[in-house]
C-alpha cells in the first residue's frame, strides 16, 4: 500500500489557523479531540513530516487566544532536544506573527538550560520570548522547554514567577513530543515531574488535555493501540480512551490517483507498483 493523507475543505480554528491551511485527516482527527472546549487527551502516532506539530498547535493557539484575559501559562510543550525545541520555537512564533489576532495577543516562550546571548523580551516574526526575567515577571501563554528544566523550575525560587499568575484551570495542555524517548528509568522521572506539576498548580482532575506525539510508536507494528493507551495513560496520570491514538490512512496508488488525470500519471502510478 501506498500511504497517504485526505485533506478537507472544513475550517477550523478561524482565529487561530490561516485561511489557506487545509488539514489532513489525522490532523482534522486529533482537532476533534484536542479543541479545548472537547478536552480529550490524545497521541498522535504518525509518521516523520506528517504535520503533528499542527496537531496540538492550532488547539492550543485557539485556546489561548479565546482566554487571552486569562493570566498564567496555558500550554507547556516538553522536547527531548534543545535544538528541536528551538525549532518549534521558531515555527511557533511564526505562526502567531502572520495571524492579525494572535499577534500582541498570544506570547510564548522558550526556556533551556543555557541563556540566550542576545535574549528576546518580546516575540517578533521569528523568536519567542527567551529573556528569562521578562517571562518571571510575564509569563508567556506557550511554554516550550524541556523535562529537566521543567524541575528546576518547580523548584528554583527565582523561577516561582512563572507560576504566580496561575490559577487552578489556567493551564489546559500538556505536549510531550518524541514520546517514544521518554521509556525505563527516563519515563518514570517524567511520569513523577508531570504529577509534581499538577500538583504545584492545583490543577483539577481531568483538566489537563494532554497530548503524546511519536512517529516511532506509529510505524512500530508490534505495538497495539492498547499498548499505546496504557503507556501514555502511565506517563501522563491522565485516562486515555480506546480512541485517543491518531495514526495515518492508507490508499493504493489506485486509490491515490483517483480524480486525476491518467495520461499524467501513467508513469508515477507504474512506478508506485513496482514499490509496493
């Protein structure tokens, strides 16, 4: 089989999302569960530059910019490199700069184990916010770190800023990207950390919407769904339903071709049959 996305004309986050953006069905699959006002926590299992970034990011756009007079961090996104962090960063800042209602409305910041050389105290076309006293004394809407920053800043008394302004209900997501590296001894700290910040912040039961991203565990045939639900329900505390894993949609090149024009696509379509 050949594997593939179906895009839709349906648009969702008006706000939030370009007008020209049209998703893919697992996209459109996760924004079912993941819009705010559903509330239903989700892996997406899909494969490497399948758009699962886009998966949690316009429901959490959304949601900041519907509670923009809501003070306190409302999404914290947990990387397992620096460097993948600073490039969702930059996408990340991207996407609230090209928008006319999130722009100087919704803030996000990046916060790693070094100090950037020239901090940013306020977002722009391309960075997020990094200077560290602006985000104690603002903390941003978006919080992009990783899990052992996360720590130091549940526990570090100058960083007690950054969750002053935070009531009960504020934070609402929860993103854990590449979850498939978070196994062992690793899966078991981040297991506690994500209970020790529920805790630090009060958060109710069953508030937190949180989402597990993997392209691993996707293409990884040994693994059931079953599987999947339990791991993620045990990393996050969280209840994960027989529905909450997002995989890909599968066509023949048949099937992918459909529509078009044959006599275009004579020599892709022999092709395909030979791969597969």
């Amino acid at each position: 089989p050949y594997t593939t996305l179906f895009r839709s004309s349906r648009q969702y986050f008006p706000d939030a999302m370009p007008e020209w953006f049209r998703p893919f069905r697992h996209q459109e699959q996760a924004w079912e569960r993941l819009d705010w006002k559903a509330g239903k926590s989700t892996v997406v299992a899909t494969g490497t530059g399948s758009g699962k970034t886009e998966c949690f990011l316009y429901p959490i756009l959304d949601y900041c910019y519907q509670n923009r007079n809501q003070r306190g961090i409302k999404a914290i996104l947990i990387y397992p490199m620096n460097a993948l962090a600073s490039d969702q960063a930059g996408r990340i800042a991207e996407a609230i700069y090209r928008s006319d209602a999130l722009r100087g409305r919704v803030t996000a910041g990046l916060y790693l184990g070094e100090q950037d050389q020239t901090p940013t105290i306020s977002m722009t076309e391309s960075r997020v916010i990094t200077d560290r006293d602006a985000m104690r004394v603002t903390p941003p809407d978006i919080l992009l770190t990783n899990y052992k920053m996360l720590d130091y800043l549940l526990l570090r008394p100058r960083d007690l800023g950054l969750w002053r302004k935070n009531g009960p209900e504020a934070l609402r997501y929860l993103v854990v990207d590449e979850l498939h590296t978070f196994d062992g001894a690793q899966g078991a700290d981040v297991a506690c950390l994500i209970r020790r910040l529920k805790e630090r912040l009060r958060t109710p039961k069953t508030h937190l919407i949180c989402v597990g991203t993997s392209a691993t565990l996707g293409s990884d045939t040994a693994v059931s769904a079953t599987q999947l639900v339990e791991y993620a329900g045990k990393i996050f505390g969280e209840t994960f339903d027989a529905e909450s894993v997002i995989g890909e949609s599968v066509q023949t090149p048949a099937e992918f071709l459909a529509g078009t024009r044959s006599e275009e696509h004579t020599f892709e379509l022999q092709s395909l049959r030979h791969l597969v």
